[in-house]
C-alpha cells in the first residue's frame, strides 16, 4: 500500500516537472521573439529617421555606418578618431574626432571590436554636440560628443 502510494507520487512529481519546463521552455521563447522584436523595431525607427533627411552631408545623417578605423589619442584616451564609410555607397567616407566620457572604460575596447568585426553600427544624433552608435541587431550603444567632423569621398 505504502510502495504504491510512493509510486503515485513519484509520477505526480515527474508529471510537475515536466510542465514546469515546459512552461519554462515557452517562456525562454517568448522572452526571445520579444527581444528580437524590440531589437527589429530600433532599427527601423533609426532607418525611419534618415529617410527623413533629405541628402544627408553628415556622417550622423547616414542610416548606416562601418567603422574603418579607431584610433584613441596615445596621451588621452577621451579623444577618438574614427574613420567610418557608408556601406551602401562605399565612395563616401568621414572622419570622426569624438570625446569620451571620463569615467567611460567600455566605450573604446566596443569601437574596436566592432572596427574589428566591421559591424554595422547606426549613428544617431543627441541634443548638442552629442552622439550615439549603436550596433545594429544589439543593444550594444556608445555614447560621445562630436568634436569635429571631416566628409569626404572615400579614395
């Protein structure tokens, strides 16, 4: 009597877990489609806002940017340059001179790797002077302040 009591248990038991990761599972699922979702929709809202701009003369008024070369400065590495091309039209070509924050130890090794990997990278303009790039398909963001800026045709 008591072996068989024990042995209903035990199904109930494995019965639960079994629907316990199955719910857990679902989740885990769902938890990704809404990530990529979130993720599909910041890009199309920064691509939403460069269409906007009529003949875009800044490299920040680019709906899409590759980072060609980051360069910190050897005695501040507040001051960045970065030489960044427009992929869908390779002749067109910028050079970056952004400003860090102080504090920020995160910032640069993310330039280089996306450098490095030639990520897409969307740039988008903030109040003033200041910037954010953001990988595309990520939620991976730097934030500057533009320096100066020098557009030019790729050669």
């Amino acid at each position: 009597m008591v072996l068989s009591r024990l042995r209903d248990y035990r199904r109930y038991v494995i019965v639960a877990a079994a629907l316990v990761g199955v719910v857990v599972f679902v989740a885990a699922w769902l938890a990704l489609a809404a990530y990529l979702v979130h993720l599909g929709n910041l890009d199309a809202l920064a691509l939403a806002e460069k269409i906007a701009v009529p003949g875009p003369d800044s490299a920040l008024d680019w709906p899409d940017l590759n980072l060609r070369a980051v360069v910190a400065q050897p005695d501040d590495q507040l001051l960045v340059l970065l030489h960044v091309i427009w992929p869908a039209h390779p002749g067109r070509a910028a050079m970056l001179l952004v400003a860090l924050d102080q504090g920020d130890r995160r910032s640069l090794p993310l330039l280089s790797q996306w450098c490095a990997c030639r990520a897409s990278v969307c740039p988008l303009r903030q109040p003033g002077t200041g910037l954010e790039l953001r990988r595309r398909q990520s939620l991976e963001r730097v934030h500057a302040l533009l320096v100066a800026e020098d557009t030019a045709p790729a050669g």
